[in-house]
C-alpha cells in the first residue's frame, strides 16, 4: 500500500510541476508580447518568443500524458 501512496504522490508532485510550467509559460509569453509592442521589437523576436512558448506549452503536454499513462496502470 505505501509502494502506491509513494507513486501517487511522485505523479501528484509532477501535475504540480506542469501547472506551474503552464502558469509561468502564459504570464512570461504576455509579458514578452506587451513588452515587444511597447519597445517596438521585430516581429522575428516575437516570433521567437512564440516559439518558445509552444515549448513549454508541448513539454507540459508531454508530461501530462506520461502522468495520465502512468495513472493508468497504477489503477
């Protein structure tokens, strides 16, 4: 029994993990957008900024469908 508490808390620490790579993701990507537009950046900067928010935004998928996988056959 504590063998399944232990892997429930390891997948519960994960999922926090990711939401709060989600959470910082959206908040540093508006900031970089407001910030582009006020210092007048390129677009190919903003473009970068994107790109760097769809990382973070796929590796918090990623490691939320290896936490439902994992959930899976816990249960």
């Amino acid at each position: 029994m504590t063998e399944k508490a232990d892997q429930d808390r390891a997948l519960a620490r994960q999922a926090r993990l990711v939401s709060i790579v989600i959470a910082g993701t959206m908040i540093l990507w508006m900031a970089a957008q407001w910030i582009g537009g006020k210092l007048g950046l390129p677009e190919r900067y903003v473009f970068l900024f994107d790109l760097f928010a769809l990382a973070g935004f796929l590796w918090a998928l990623i490691v939320t469908w290896q936490i439902w996988r994992k959930r899976r056959e816990i249960e």
